[in-house]
C-alpha cells in the first residue's frame, strides 16, 4: 500500500505535521528513530500547557495523540528516500523493509556540534546549555560563563544578562574583545583558553584556563554549530518534498518546530488535494 505521506522524524514537528495530516484523512506512516535534540534536558521549557515535561513524555503523548486518528508511527531509522519514475517515493529503513508514499515530510531535526574542549559534550543539556529561553529560568541569578567560540559571543553575553548580573565572557580562542556595552552591563572578560570543566558532585563547579587557573562556574553558554539534517533528500530536486521543524529552521525551539509541521502538512495536504483532483478529470 502506498501511504500518502510518510514523515520521518517523530520530533514535535513531524508528530505535529502528522496530526494535521491523519486528521485531514491522509493515510501517515511516521518513521522516528526516538533521538529527539532535547533528550539530554530534564524538562522542556515553553511549551504551552506542557511546561516542564521530560522530553520524551511530551513525545509519548503526541504519538498516542496521533495515533488516535489512525496514522502509524514505528521505531525506525530510514536510511534512504528514492523517487520511482512515477513520481512516488520509496523510503527504506535499517531493519530492512521499505514503504511507499506519494509525499515525504522530512523533520529529522539537526546536529548540535559542540566545540572541542574536554568535559563539555558530557555536560550537555545539564549545565553546559545554549538556548536563554530552554535554561535561562532555571539558572537565573546564578554564576554563569559564555564560552566565545565565534563572531555572536558578545551579543550572546549581552543577551544571558538579562537571567544572571553575574556573566563572564571567556575569551578562549577568538580574538581579543573589546566592547564597551560589556563593561556597561557588568560583564566580566576572562581572556586565556579554556582547557577543560571542572565538575564536582555531577555538577558543573567552573572552567580550567590553560594558566591552571579555574573560574568558578555555575553553568557554561556555547553556540553549538548547527547541523540540519538532510542528507537523505540532498539534491536538486525536492519536488514531493517538505521540511520541518529544526531541519528546516535551525533556530526554532519547540513551539515553533511543531507549528512549521503543521504548515507542512496544510501544504502537503493541499498538493495531494490538487493531484487527487487531476487524477480524477483524467478518469
Ligand atoms: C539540550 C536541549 C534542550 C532544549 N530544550 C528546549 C526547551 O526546553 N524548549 C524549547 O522550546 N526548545 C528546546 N530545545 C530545542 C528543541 O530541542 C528543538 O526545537 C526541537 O527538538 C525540534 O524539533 P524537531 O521535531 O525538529 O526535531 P527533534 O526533536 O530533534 O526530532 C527529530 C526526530 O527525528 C528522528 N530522526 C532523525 N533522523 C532520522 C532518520 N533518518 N530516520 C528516522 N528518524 C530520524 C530523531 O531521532 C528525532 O526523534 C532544546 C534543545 C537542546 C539541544
């Protein structure tokens, strides 16, 4: 059977998108590998009425939600979209089977790629963070270090201002900074590379300087580089195609990757309408 739509990715956005769609009567087969980029948070933050949830109960929920309408969802990893000559996609998955569907709704998320100093990736989502309105609640007033690992570091800084009075910028390996609205918000420049964390009692406790010296530290900002993924549809054409969620837009939290699925879907749902309609003066 052909589904209409297959969605991999069972995030908040392809979840979101295949709600929209399964209520719109399509037939969804969502494929999800159950890696979602927030797994390593305790809690989702700014999610409206799910405010403080595990991230993976808040999943739970929305595949239960999806479901009730009769699209399927799988534990699965697709490692290959190929379009057949009929304009239809085949989807293959790691265990082997392959789906058919008319329309592919890509919301695998991205790749958070953290800069390289010892003891920062196993801290991350605990007290090595980067996004102010996941984390910025829950660190407010506490002693806080933005690691500059590139251009934005000092509006980064400016912006964490607003949840602590105590923030230092560590130079670490970019140019020397030289801002004066830094000094005008009481945040503190430590030059000199960062070497490592320090953590005490499983919790993060400072940063190491290569001089030896550690800045007591509560948690750690980073920018991440972000990584869409989308390596299993890259190419020219992406007709039959749509993207959501964090693979479409690297910036958007939660709220947002779920209703760039919904806006897929209102898509999708209206391209399928206009080829069902097609097919049918053909007939
Ligand atoms: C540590 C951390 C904490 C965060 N906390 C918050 C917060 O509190 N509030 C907030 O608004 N935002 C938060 N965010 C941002 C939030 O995680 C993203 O906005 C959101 O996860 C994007 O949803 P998505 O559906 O696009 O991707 P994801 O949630 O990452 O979901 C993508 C899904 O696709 C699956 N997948 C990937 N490739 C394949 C494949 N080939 N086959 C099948 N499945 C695949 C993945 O395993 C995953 O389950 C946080 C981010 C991080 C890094």
């Amino acid at each position: 059977m052909t589904n209409d739509v297959v969605v991999i990715g069972g995030g908040v956005s392809g979840l979101a998108g295949a709600l929209a769609l399964a209520r719109a009567r399509r037939s969804v087969l969502v494929v999800d590998a159950g890696e979602p980029r927030n797994a390593p948070a305790a809690h989702t933050h700014g999610y409206l009425t799910r405010d403080g949830i595990p991230p993976r109960e808040l999943l739970k929920i929305g595949r239960l939600e999806v479901r009730g309408y009769g699209a399927q969802v799988v534990d699965g990893t697709v490692t290959a979209v190929k379009r057949l000559p009929d304009g239809r996609f085949r989807v293959a998955l790691a265990d082997g089977t392959e789906h058919e569907a008319r329309r592919v709704l890509v919301a695998t998320g991205l790749d958070d790629v953290l800069p390289d100093v010892p003891g920062l990736s196993e801290r991350w989502g605990r007290d090595v963070v980067h996004c102010p309105y996941c984390f910025g609640w829950d660190l407010r007033d506490q002693p806080l270090g933005v690691l500059a690992t590139g251009p934005r570091a000092v509006e980064v800084a400016l912006m964490w201002r607003q949840w602590s009075p105590d923030i230092v910028l560590f130079q670490h390996t970019q140019p020397p900074v030289d801002d004066k609205r830094l000094e005008a918000r009481g945040i503190t420049v430590v030059a000199g590379e960062v070497v490592s964390i320090e953590v005490t009692n499983d919790r993060l406790s400072g940063v190491r300087l290569r001089s030896g010296e550690v800045i007591a530290r509560r948690a750690i900002v980073v920018e991440p580089q972000f990584e869409p993924r989308r390596s299993l549809v890259d190419g020219d054409d992406t007709s039959g195609i749509w993207f959501a969620g964090n693979a479409d837009d690297v910036k958007a939290g939660l709220m947002q990757s779920a209703a760039l699925g919904v806006t897929a879907a209102v898509a999708i749902n209206a391209d399928l309408t206009e080829e069902d309609t097609a097919l049918a003066l053909q007939r």
